[in-house]
C-alpha cells in the first residue's frame, strides 16, 4: 500500500494512559499494512533529572516520569510542539486532562489533515458553556471531525504490563469506529466498538465519582458491605444521569468494560480511590494530596463531582 493511502497516528498527550496505548498503538501499526510504521506523541516538555522529557523518551524509550520501567516501541517518536505532532496525522488520539481540551482545539484549528478523525480516550465533561458538554462534542464541535471514544477498566499501569483487559469503543460513524478498533485491539487488550458514543463517554466520566466515594468508605474502614452498596448504587445513578441528559443511551452500555467493569477497577484499585482514602486519614485536601501523591498527574473525580453537581443544581435535580 503506498504510503500516502496509510493512516497516520498521532496520540496528543503522554501522561502514563498516554503512554500504555502508545505501546499499544506502536505495536499495533507495524504488524499492519494500513498503517504508517511511525507513530507521534504530542509530549508536553519538562525536566526531569536535568534533561527533557522528549529526548529521554526518544533515546530511552520510556516515559520515565508518568510510565516508568516500561520500554514503549521505538517508533513511538516524542515530539514537544503540538503542531509537529499532528503533521499529516489521519487519526488523533486524545488522552490528555479534560480540563485542558479547550486549548489544545484551539491550537489546532485549521491545522489538521483534511482526513483527520479522532477519539477520546479523556474521562470528564465539560460545564464551561453552562450545560453538559461531552469531551468528544466538543474536540468535534471545535475542529469539525468525527469523534469516537474509548473507555474501560484500564488501569494503566496493568495495560502496559500486557495483562488482560477489556475496553469500549463507542462510535457515530462504524468505518472510523473499526479502525480505531485495528489500532487498539490485541490479544491481551480486548476491544469491543458499541453505537453509543454518549453512553460509552459518560460512564468513563461518571465512573470516578463513584470511586471518590468507594475511597471514602475505605478510609473510614466501613468494610466491603458498604463499598459494594457504594459501587450498586453509583452505577444506577450512573445510568440514570445519563439517560436523563442523553437520548439513545442503551442500557446494554452498562453491561460493557466502559460500565459496570470500569466500576469495579476504579473502586478498587484507581488513582481517585486511593486519594479519597488519604484524604480521610491524613484530612488533607484533595489539592495537596494530588500534589504528593499523583506525581503530576491530575485527579478527575472531585473536579467531575463538581461539574455534575452544577448540573444537577441548575435542572433542580440534586435530591434525585
């Protein structure tokens, strides 16, 4: 297949989910004639340990601060301008904090290859326009392309250790759906593609309040009871919010990784339980606990808890 004709990846964000579907996507793509062998990663630069990030990635091959100790493919290639990294790309990758989507769109109006479609692998919403905005309406709405998403029970950590998972891809358009779907799916990295962007998108988002609140049981040592209650609950009213604010959402969506499985994962062995947690016996904030025990990453669950909390207040909603 001659080169022009291959989707080029690009993956905007390097965090350690970033660099789990990089492994991933970078095996992936060299096993498959559809797909140009080099695979650009949008790194934003930083120093650690006197040298910058992107040249220790592109040297090391590995992300030593978000994904250490794991080698990523030599033709994942870190690039520190966002622009370079999505030169000639047909398929975007976005894995990056929600609260950061905004101006990355903004960067990339206009820029990007008249093929280009994308999907999000970013679990949040956004309230900035006064309502509820899934992330993937707005990079779509923001750059005009087809959005998919992908979610499921993927720690990261675990995904780059090969171990076996699941995950969701929902989907408006089942072409693009399919090749995302080439791009992820592997043996031990199962992937399944569901018409139910909406769906598929707000459990990964939901699913860390949920989590917030599982931590808070086991910081209070309330024991497994009322983590499961916990957990039972916080799925329904997942499903309920959802199908109140979107329609179309199946109930079948529920019953994916994106759902019930992503549940499960993130009550028990999640960055948003574990800080929940601390904050009941340290009674630290959750700011300073992001801090000292995130090493840069950001926490979703407390800033989604607020954003949904918004929501609900403002369609008189919240005792439901």
């Amino acid at each position: 297949m001659p080169s022009t004709s291959r989707e080029k990846i690009c993956l905007i964000g390097s965090g350690n989910w970033g660099s789990a579907i990089a492994k991933i996507v970078g095996r992936n793509v060299q096993a498959l004639s559809e797909f140009d062998s080099e695979v650009r990663m949008w790194v934003f630069d930083e120093i650690v340990n006197g040298q910058r990030l992107t040249d220790i990635i592109n040297t090391r091959h590995e992300n030593v601060k978000y994904l250490p100790d794991v080698t990523l493919p030599d033709n994942v290639l870190a690039v520190p301008d966002l622009l370079e990294s999505v030169e000639g790309a047909t398929l975007l990758v976005f894995v990056v904090p929600h609260q950061f989507v905004k101006g990355v769109c903004d960067q990339l109006k206009g820029k990007l290859h008249p093929k280009a479609r994308a999907i999000s692998l970013i679990k949040g919403v956004d309230v900035s326009k006064g309502g509820l905005h899934l992330i993937s309406d707005l990079i779509r709405e923001n750059l005009e392309i087809d959005v998919s998403v992908l979610m499921g029970a993927n720690i990261a950590s675990e995904v780059a250790m090969d171990n076996f998972c699941e995950s969701t891809i929902g989907t408006r358009n089942r072409a693009n759906g399919e090749i995302f779907w080439k791009a992820f799916h592997t043996p031990y990295f199962r992937v399944s593609v569901v018409d139910d962007v909406a769906g598929v998108e707000l459990c990964g988002a939901l699913k860390n309040i949920v989590a917030i609140g599982a931590g808070l049981i086991d910081g209070l040592k309330m024991g497994e009871n009322s983590k499961a209650a916990i957990i039972r609950i916080g799925l329904m009213e997942m499903r309920k919010f959802a199908q109140t604010f979107y329609d179309g959402v199946k109930d079948d969506t529920f019953f994916e990784s994106c759902g019930v499985a992503d549940v499960i994962t993130t009550c028990f062995g999640g960055r948003n339980r574990r800080v929940a947690e601390a904050r009941v016996r340290t009674g630290k904030s959750f700011d300073i606990l992001e801090q000292e025990m995130l090493n840069g990453q950001k926490l979703q669950g407390t800033l989604t808890a607020k954003e949904v909390h918004e929501i609900l207040k403002a369609n008189n909603m919240v005792a439901e």
